[in-house]
C-alpha cells in the first residue's frame, strides 16, 4: 500500500501567508519609531555638540560670536552693493568651526571676503568655495531633506539648524535707499553686537540660542538652508516675493509652520511690529522666519545653558516667544516648555 504524500494545502498556505502579513504590518510601526527616535538622538547630540563650540567661544573671547556679519569695519557708512562694499554674509556657524574641531575649514575662509558673490574685483564665492561648500555632519539632521546646491561657484554646504533671533525681526526690517537696514535684536544672536552671558539677564537656561530650521517639504528652493551663509534672500518661487531668511530664525512664527509665498509684501516696515499681541498672531503662520524640523510634532531647540530640549508644535505663543528673548524680565514655568 502506498502511504499519503505530506505537503500544505492552499488554504493553509494562504493562512500562513495572512499571518506573516499580519505580523509584519505589527513590526514596520516600531521599526519606523526605532529608526526615527535613533535620528533624533543624533539631531540632539548635533545640537549638543554646536552648545559645546559655543561654549567654547564664550570662554575664548568672553562673549558669544556675532549672529552673522552684513559689512565689514572698513565698509562703515559706505553704500551697499557699490564698489567693494558688499555685504559679507557670513553666519554664526562659520565662527564656530575651531571650536567644532573643524581648523582646517576655518583657515580655508578668507573672512575679508564675501561668503558668497562677487566683492569687488574678486569672486567672493569662488574664492571661498573649498572652506564653505566642505559638510559638516554636527550640521545636519539626519531627518533633513538632503540637497544639491546649484550655487556654484559659490561654496553652500547644508545646515538644520539657525541662530534665535528673538521676536524682533532685526534682519532686513525695511528698505532704505539703496541697501536693506539693519537692527539689533532682543534675542540671542545678531548681526550688530556680540552678547556676553550677563546680557542674558532672562538667565541662560530661558533663553533659546540655537533651534532647528530644517528644508521644507518639496521645498522649491534647491539650495536653502546653508551653514555659511546669512541674509534675506529674496525668492520667485513659489511665487514672487517670497523671502528666505538665511542663518537666523525669529521665535513668532509657530514651530513647524508652513512657507508663505509672496511674504515680502506682508511684513511691516517696523521691525518690532510683527511681535505687538495684536499683530504677532498674524505672523504666527510665517514659517520661512521660524523655526521647524522633519520631526513629527516639534523641534529641537539649545539652551543657553547647553541643554537641548524637545518644543512641540502646540506651544504656547507667548511661553515661546518668552523663551526667544534674553532680557524680557517674563517668568517661565520649569513645566511650560
């Protein structure tokens, strides 16, 4: 007598194969939160590692470098855009590169120079491009949307991360007659003073120095956010108008909030009006000056005190821009951030 062949009938393989999916529909959630929780770590060590240059540099010199530069000592009172008076443009992180074990780099910048474009009868940008397009890892989030710049010659790396301006939009407030006027600050970095820590009279751990500024999301912009850069750069796209602010981000518009197109033409002339409490809810919406990152529901933000702390989204306007000023004498909760 012959004995039955062993095997699986197609209901039992159809049943296997049900619950292997089942399975891995369980599984796929959790590798995705390992994954992202794994890139926040490495966002928040990034952000540790800029406290710690910054730190640096304070201990250096006893104040903390400026937010960017716009023109040179010996471009004072000149005309903007004529002859050699061209703004430099370089931003706060190009300072920090010794103290980020980054020499090298930093030799490789000829600071009397502009970080980008022509200044006078030499190409700024080119001139610089091997000490400003090098990557910098401490500088990039690993949940960012990575880029190729178009700039060239100029020399653009990637950054995450932009300086805290405050809720004074002290970077090219209006138009004056041939060049953008500048203001100081109420936050932690501009382009006018070096700010000690007895300045930060709000105390150090209140105070925001450095927060995320990730790309957005199919942002038409291909060469946005670059460490060596900063200034308002004006943009066509999406549509005319549309301004992408460069090295700095303001503590009035909501973390995480979307770019506005055509915003050039809605922001007041006064730069402190955007933060009056019945203007600032309109500008709350103003993503391009703010803070956000690819993180699901908030950003990475560091301290004055070289904490970094996690800031959701839902944050109350005034505790965040309470949190952007160094001297606003406001009271914040230990449990309101």
């Amino acid at each position: 007598m012959r004995g039955k062949k062993s095997g699986f009938t197609l209901i039992e393989l159809l049943v296997v194969i049900a619950i292997i999916a089942v399975l891995v529909g369980l599984l796929m959630p959790a590798v995705q939160a390992a994954r992202e929780a794994a890139r926040r770590a490495q966002c928040l060590n990034n952000m540790r590692q800029i406290g710690l240059a910054l730190a640096g540099y304070e201990t250096a010199r006893k104040v903390y470098p400026l937010g960017g530069t716009y023109f040179g000592p010996s471009d004072a009172g000149s005309g903007c855009n004529t002859g050699v008076h061209v703004p430099r443009e370089f931003g706060m992180f190009s300072f920090l590169l010794p103290y980020m074990e980054q020499e090298n780099m930093f030799n490789a910048i000829n600071f009397s120079l502009s970080a980008g474009g022509p200044f006078g009868p030499t190409h700024g940008g080119a001139s610089n491009f091997t000490g400003l397009s090098a990557k910098v890892a401490s500088f990039v989030c690993p949940d960012d949307v990575g880029w190729n710049p178009t700039g060239q010659p100029n020399g653009y790396s990637q950054t995450s991360y932009f300086a805290s301006g405050g809720t004074w939009r002290g970077l090219n407030f209006s138009p004056g007659p041939d060049c953008w006027q500048r203001a100081a600050g109420n936050g932690a970095f501009d382009d006018l003073n070096s700010y000690s820590p007895e300045q930060f009279r709000d105390g150090m751990s209140n105070t925001i120095m450095v927060g995320e500024a990730s790309k957005f999301k199919n942002d038409p912009d291909p060469s946005f956010n670059q460490w060596s850069r900063y200034d308002l750069f004006p943009s066509n796209y999406p549509v005319a108008g549309t301004s992408r602010p460069q090295g700095i981000a303001y503590e009035i518009p909501r973390i995480n909030a979307p770019l506005v197109p055509g915003d050039l033409a809605l922001l007041p002339a006064d730069y402190k009006a955007w933060s009056l409490p019945a203007n600032a809810p309109t500008f709350f919406g103003f993503g391009q000056w703010g803070f956000r990152s690819l993180h699901p529901g908030g950003a990475h933000f560091l301290f004055g005190d070289g904490s970094v702390r996690f800031l959701k989204e839902g944050l109350n306007p005034v505790t965040f821009m309470a949190a952007g000023t160094r001297y606003g004498k406001e009271v914040i909760s230990a449990d309101a951030l």
